[in-house]
C-alpha cells in the first residue's frame, strides 16, 4: 500500500466518529500480538497539559539514555507528528505497511480514527525496540483507548471543563472519567489542587490498591528568556537554576509533575539522572505552546483552546509581553464557552482577525463573532485561514505582537500558510520547521 493510500484509508475512518471503550481497541491489540506488552509505559491524563508532560517526560527519558517513545494527539500539520521516538517520527513506509497489513481487520471490526492511531503507535514502539513510551490519553481515561496499558507511572494533569458532551457536565464526573486510569499497584502523580477532586482521585486510589503523589513544589517567580525561561528550584536537595524551552505559569506546573514522575520512576527500576532532567527540561520541543515563531512583527503560536488554557495563555502574555497589547487569529471547534473564551482574550487584544477551520467539528463563525462583539473586541472575519493569515500580517506593523491560537486545526492551517509565505521570501521564520515532524 502506498502512503496517500494509507493516510487516505485512516482519515476515512473519522466517519465511525467517536466509540468510547476497549473492547474494539483489545480485539485489534490481540490481533497484532498485544505490542503494548513490549514496552515499560508512563500514561498520562488531565484536560490541559498532558501534551507538554508527555513532551517533557519523553524528552527527560531521552536524555536519559532510554530508547523511548511518545504517542500524542491531535497534531497541528502531519498525521505523523503523533508518533515519535528517539530516533525520529514515525516513517512513511512503516505506517503504510501497517495500514496494509491490517487493513481487513479494520474493516471488519469498525476500528475507529482513534483506535487505529493507538494501535499503530504500540506496533511501531514495539518495531522500533522502545523501552519506555510516554502514552497520552486522547478522551476522558476511563474508556480511552489507551487505558488498555500497564503503565508504571499514570498522571492526571488537572481538572477543567472540555469535552462536556462526552465526559460529563460537572468536574467531579470529567474527573471521574479521568480517574479511569488508576490501576492497582501504579502511583498516581497529580498537579491536580482542588480538595474535592483530589479526595476523588485519593479515594479511587485506595479502592484500587496504590498510592497517590502530589506534584513537586516549585516556586512561579521564573524569568523569560529568549529560549524559554529558567526557575529555581531543589533538585535532590541542591538548590539549582533550571531551564525549559516551555515557559510560563502552567509550565512550572507541568515541570512539577514531571519532576515527581522521574522521582517515582528512579525508585522503581529506572534510571534518570539529575544530568538528564536539566537537559531534557531545557531541550523539549513541543511546538505551539506560546512558541514564539518570528520577529518583526513577533508572531506567537499557542494551542490553548479551552477557558483554562485561554487563561493560562493570557498570563503568560501578560509577564512576557507586559503593558503589551496583541493582533488575536483565532479560530474554534464547536464548544459552549466561546463567550467565556473570548472575554478571557480580551484584556490582552488590540484587534482580533476571526477564522473557521477546516473541520466538521468548527465552529460556526455567527457564534464566534458574538463572542467578540460581548467581550467588545474589535475584529475583521475571513473564513478562509490563509486568508486570515495574511490579513492579520497586513494589519500588523514590524513592532506589533501577534497571537494565533483557538485549537490545533487552526494552527495546522496557519503554519501551513506561514511556511508557504516563508517559501516566497516574504517572510521570515526563527524555524526551519515550525511542526514536530523531522523526516
């Protein structure tokens, strides 16, 4: 099979929509000999931050001498982005080849978009010979198709509201769901710091047998740096100043958890040294995480897209860029809380350039637009991203600061756009490639 085909037969699959549970993703796991059981395994839950916490982990773990693996999602421009190693993404010939082989299987069994996407990261993991993989849960836990791992550490971020259709109306039933990943005899690692839902996750903890670890202490007084920023902090007792290519408030947070998994991991029967988290922190490479992408005018790209992320965004904007105001692109998948959304947008914009993107799931454009007139933002439309893309840099001057943020679809579509004008020379990007792929 060739790889358009394969990409092509993966992304027909999105019509089975969303099945929540593991008997279809248990069958397909048994047919390709169970490739999950290869490898040690770190799983990781919450409604923000589980991307950079397995980014940061997978990249701890390769400065720590392990072959390893990471499995994420979604990805902003190539499929590929969702599967890597240390050695590299995922290759076109490998994923044809399991699309080939296990073609008939899919069919009959009516694996899903998501299903295929699990199977196909453990089935590589194990061809590549990983020894530990970082798996990022996709929806919820409980029936997410990954929770069909044994993992040796399990993290649930922390709680917010997303995904409400699927996981529940309130936050004690979205972290129920997540709390679906607690297994006997695995430590639970949280940044989590609500009481009633650390209560939750500490008496699932007790019914289920294991123990619960809140995230490490660090102190939010960073500094930014042109790369990141750096942070105080004890390692082993040794009072140290640590950087991170990921910056901001929510990044400490995640540090944290990160810094107490290698803990936890360092007592079971891995090795990770002091050496290999300072250099892991500082060289993770998770694009769109406020990832500052050109100069002259600046341009920031961040995936947040919910109320909390918007949140976690805006302060960062706030201490990176203070008494600053920016050009807002932003674009949604269809969700209730766009006013609450925009209206967390608003302190920081000047002049907001609405989008749709290119999905099923967007939403509609009327809705985003009495977003913004309730939270008195200024704005132009065009429902076109490259469009909006060259919009915003003809409003922008060379001193402004632009923002394009809302979900990955539109991020995807405006790096798309950006390479495409870096192409041209007409303009310049700090990156050869803004995207998680290298080959």
């Amino acid at each position: 099979m060739r790889y358009d085909d394969a990409i092509k037969f993966i992304y027909n699959l999105e019509l089975f929509g969303i099945k929540m549970g593991l008997d279809n993703i248990t069958r397909f796991l048994d047919h390709l000999g169970n490739p999950q059981d290869s490898f040690k395994s770190i799983h990781v839950a919450g409604t923000n931050g589980k991307g950079s916490v397995s980014s940061l982990m997978f990249s701890v773990l390769c400065k720590a001498g392990y072959k390893t693996g990471v499995f994420t999602s979604p990805h902003l421009v190539d499929f590929r982005e969702r599967f890597r190693t240390d050695a590299g993404n995922i290759d076109k010939r490998s994923l044809a080849e399991f699309v080939g082989q296990n073609k008939q299987f899919i069919i009959d069994a009516r694996i899903t978009f998501f299903e295929i996407s699990t199977a196909l990261a453990f089935w590589y993991f194990r061809k590549m010979g990983v020894e530990v993989a970082v798996v990022e849960v996709g929806l919820g836990g409980r029936l997410d198709a990954t929770n069909v791992i044994k993992p040796r550490v399990s993290v649930i971020t922390h709680i917010d509201f997303d995904h409400t259709k699927n996981l529940g109306p309130t936050l004690e039933k979205i972290a129920y769901e997540k709390a679906g990943i607690i297994k006997a005899g695995v430590p639970l690692v949280t940044g989590e710091k609500r009481p009633e839902l650390l209560t939750l996750f500490k008496n699932t903890c007790n019914e289920r047998g294991t123990k619960l670890f809140r995230s490490v202490k660090i102190s939010r007084d960073f500094e930014y740096t042109s790369d990141g920023m750096r942070f105080h902090y004890k390692l082993n007792g040794n009072e140290e100043t640590l950087s991170s290519s990921l910056a901001g408030a929510h990044q400490i947070d995640n540090i944290a958890i990160v810094l107490k998994c290698a803990e936890l991991l360092n007592r079971d029967s891995l090795s990770i040294s002091d050496k290999a988290i300072r250099s892991g922190l500082k060289h993770c490479h998770w694009p769109a995480r406020f990832q500052k992408v050109a100069t002259k005018p600046t341009i920031v790209l961040d995936a947040a897209h919910n109320a909390d992320g918007t949140r976690a965004l805006v302060a960062t904007f706030k201490k990176a860029y203070p008494g600053r105001k920016a050009l807002l692109l932003c674009g949604f998948l269809e969700r209730p809380d766009l006013d609450v959304i925009m209206k967390e947008y608003a302190p920081i914009v000047r002049r907001a350039v609405l989008t749709r993107p290119d999905s099923t799931r967007a939403a509609e454009i009327e809705g985003v637009i009495w977003a913004a007139v309730g939270a008195e933002i200024d704005f132009d439309v065009k429902l076109n991203i490259a469009e909006a893309v060259d919009r915003i840099l003809h409003i922008a001057g060379k001193d402004d600061i632009i923002v394009m943020s809302g979900s990955h679809y539109t991020l995807g579509e405006a790096i798309k756009r950006l390479h495409a004008l870096r192409d041209k020379k007409q303009i310049k990007l700090l990156t050869a490639d803004i995207t998680l792929l290298n080959g």
